[in-house]
C-alpha cells in the first residue's frame, strides 16, 4: 500500500509504515490530544512499546514525522 513512497538505497532509514498507523491509534483510543504528548507517553510507557515492537534501547520516531507523513 505505501511500498512506492519508500527508497531502500536514497536518504536516511524509514519508519515502518506499520508504526505510522500505530501510533495515531494509541493517540485516538486513549484521547491523547497532541502527538508531542503521545510520543513522551510510548518514550515511558511498556504496554504502548510492546504494541509497537519498540525496544527499550530504539528511540522512538520525533513528533514532527507525523506532520511530514499528514501532507502527503
């Protein structure tokens, strides 16, 4: 579905396209109201890491993605 937007061999490493549907969900089901505040939560939050199959030690995608990934 979002294989075309992706380069394997120009520019920095993408995201898992899965984790950019993720992580809005997380937002929705549990009424947070900004996504800065929905990444502070998955940075802390064990249930919400294991949702994403987001180790410990991975840092986990920057607030501003999801405006970039919005505009598409």
């Amino acid at each position: 579905m979002v294989e075309d937007r992706y380069s394997s061999d120009k520019g920095r490493l993408s995201i898992d396209p899965v984790m950019l549907i993720k992580i809005p969900i997380i937002q929705y089901m549990f009424g947070i109201k900004s996504m800065r505040q929905t990444i502070r939560e998955i940075e802390v939050n064990v249930a919400y890491r294991w949702f994403l199959w987001i180790d410990f030690y991975e840092k986990v995608p920057h607030f501003s993605t999801f405006g970039k990934n919005y505009t598409l």
